[in-house]
C-alpha cells in the first residue's frame, strides 16, 4: 500500500515571512494595542489549555502588543501575527526535557474570538496538542490569513473546506506527526476532497504530509512513502 504527502515549496516565500516576522517584533515597542483585540485574544487564552503558563503576559488591562508571541502593526496597533508554536519535538532530548516540550504544547478548544482579530496576517499554532479536537470551520473566516501553520498539532478529524475560501493565504502546512502503522493504524487527518486547495488562487506553499488522501477523487499524488 501507498501513502501520500504532498508539498509543494518556496523558499524565498519562507525568507520573507521570517523577515517580516522580525520588523514585526522589533514594531512592538511603539504601538499599544486595541481594547477589542485585547479581549477577543483574552477569551482565546480562557478556553486553552496551557501547562507551562506560556500566556502569563496575557493579562487584563495589558497592552496586549508585548504579550508573548503577539505582534501588532507598528502603524495601526492592530493584530496582526500570533505565533504560538509549541518548541518542535527532540528525539535526542533527556527525560526531563521531554516532559517539559509537552508541557510547553498548548490544547484544548480554539475560541471563535479569534475572528475579531480581522487584521489577521500569520497564525502559527504548530507543535501544539490539540489531540481533542478538529480545525474549527470559522479558520476559513479569517480573510487576511496569509500564513497559516497548523503542522504536527495534533488536530484530529477532516479538514474543514472552507479553507478554500482564504485567498490570500500563500502559505498552508498542516503536516502531521506520522503516517499510520499499517494494517490497523487510524491517520489524525484526512481530506475527502481537494476542490477547495484550488480555490487558493495566491498559494506558494503546501504541505498535507500525512494527511489520508485516499478519498479524495480529485487527488493526484506529488510523492509516495511505501510503508
């Protein structure tokens, strides 16, 4: 049996967001954030779940533009990156720094609050174990969206297709940790279809390896792993 990874790559896209992710940072310092955006990412912290207390800057009445792995336009103060990646797993590491790479994974729910946030650019919630639930369908609400990196985070289930409806999106990964142990291995995502991938008229890059594609009529694999 085969099973299916696609990607597709751009690495001068990849340079740029990392460019733009560090005037971003360095922007903070001269913006104070929005009092509905501070709410909206308030109500967003209330509903996870956070072992290593990550978002202890995330506090009533802060300014929400120097809160851990927030970032605002340095001319508006709006939100417009979260990068809330989890460290990525180190197969080298001792016991003890193991146990703390999974307390640094955030879970639970996803607060829909995230839509108030309608300036939206780049969201990394990578490495994170939400292992309890699947992608809320309102992702595909979030019209600014120019990056989005949901890989290994352990999302469960079918990947809403609505996502089809981001077309600003230029980068979309969504790997997952592992291909399923054959015969009997369940996989953590599957697509059914893949119309809505070329709805993405501004995509650069993709990555659904790991993703079951299997039922999808419309998909042409890119590379094969052979278990």
């Amino acid at each position: 049996a085969a099973m299916a990874s696609v990607t597709i790559s751009l690495f001068p896209f990849l340079l740029l967001n990392v460019i733009a992710a560090a005037i971003c940072c360095d922007a903070n310092s001269n913006v104070v954030c929005i009092e509905s955006e501070r709410e909206a990412l308030l109500k967003l912290k209330n509903d996870l779940i956070d072992p290593s207390n990550r978002l202890a800057s995330w506090v009533e009445g802060g300014d929400c533009c120097k809160w851990n792995g927030v970032f605002c336009n340095n001319s508006t103060g709006h939100v417009n990156q979260l990068h809330l990646a989890a460290p990525p797993d180190d197969y080298s590491a001792s016991l003890a720094e193991w146990e703390a790479m999974e307390r640094s994974k955030l879970g639970g729910t996803i607060n829909p609050s995230l839509l108030q946030l309608k300036h939206l650019t780049s969201l990394d919630l990578s490495y994170n174990n939400f292992s309890t639930i699947q992608i809320p369908d309102f992702f595909g609400l979030l019209g600014s969206l120019t990056y989005l990196n949901l890989s290994q985070a352990q999302f469960l289930g079918e990947i809403p297709q609505n996502l089809g409806n981001l077309s600003k999106l230029q980068y979309l990964d969504m790997r997952c940790d592992s291909y399923p142990s054959w015969p009997t291995g369940t996989w953590n995502m599957e697509a059914k279809n893949l119309e809505w991938v070329s709805r993405l008229s501004s995509l650069k890059y993709l990555d659904l390896s790991a993703v079951d594609l299997h039922k999808a009529p419309d998909w042409q694999p890119v590379s094969y792993t052979h278990l």
